[in-house]
C-alpha cells in the first residue's frame, strides 16, 4: 500500500472520538494515531458540473477531521477531470481551501495499471 511505504507504517480503519458523545470511523489510520487519513472518490456530473450534494460529505469528513488531534491529517481524493481539462481536486481546493486549515488535500490519479497511478 502507498501509505505504508511513504511513511513506513501501517495503517487501519479505526474509530476516533471527534467529540463528547460522537466517534466516527476513518478509512485509514496509522498504528500510532499520528496520521489520519480519508479516502473519497466523486466524478464530475454528467454536464459537467461540480457535484455539490456527494462534496458535502467531504465537507463532513473536513469536519470531523478538524475535531482530533493527530500530527497529520490527509484527505484523498481520486481526481476526476471534466470535458474541459479542470481537475475536480483543485476545483475543490479552489472553493473550499479556507475550511482545510491543516488538512492535506492529495490527488490520486488511476493510471492504467495500480503501478502507474499517482499521488
């Protein structure tokens, strides 16, 4: 896994607290809690529009992030590009930069075989 190898740990699906009475569960955390890490993978809509209603729950997971305290928090996406060229990661980045704070934003792009995708 990618993860593994570029910080030479390994890494799980956990719950965290993210507050009094709320957990919620992470798609990858590193074995000593200090990386955070959350996949997500949209698309572009059929016109070629910026899918508002599946973004929200990055807004969440933005969110719940915000809420733990960790060394590294980092999310995912899998970059979706539109008839036009425009990357969805960095239209993304470009609306919603002033919510990430400490949050890494990494795009994933799919190559055509797992050794030729990119980070």
């Amino acid at each position: 896994m990618y993860l593994n190898r570029v910080f030479n740990d390994s890494f799980y699906e956990k719950s965290l607290v993210v507050d009094d009475n709320k957990v919620h569960k992470f798609d990858l955390v590193s074995s000593d809690n200090s990386i955070v890490v959350e996949c997500k993978s949209y698309t572009w809509t059929k016109d070629d529009n910026f899918p508002f209603a599946k973004i929200s729950t990055a807004i969440e997971t933005i969110f719940y992030l915000s809420r733990i305290i960790t060394d590294r928090k980092i999310i995912v996406f899998q970059d979706d590009f539109n008839k036009k060229g425009e990357s969805l990661v960095e239209t993304f980045i470009r609306r919603y930069d002033g919510l990430l704070d400490d949050v890494d934003m990494w795009a994933y792009k799919v190559g055509d075989s797992i050794e030729n995708d990119s980070v």
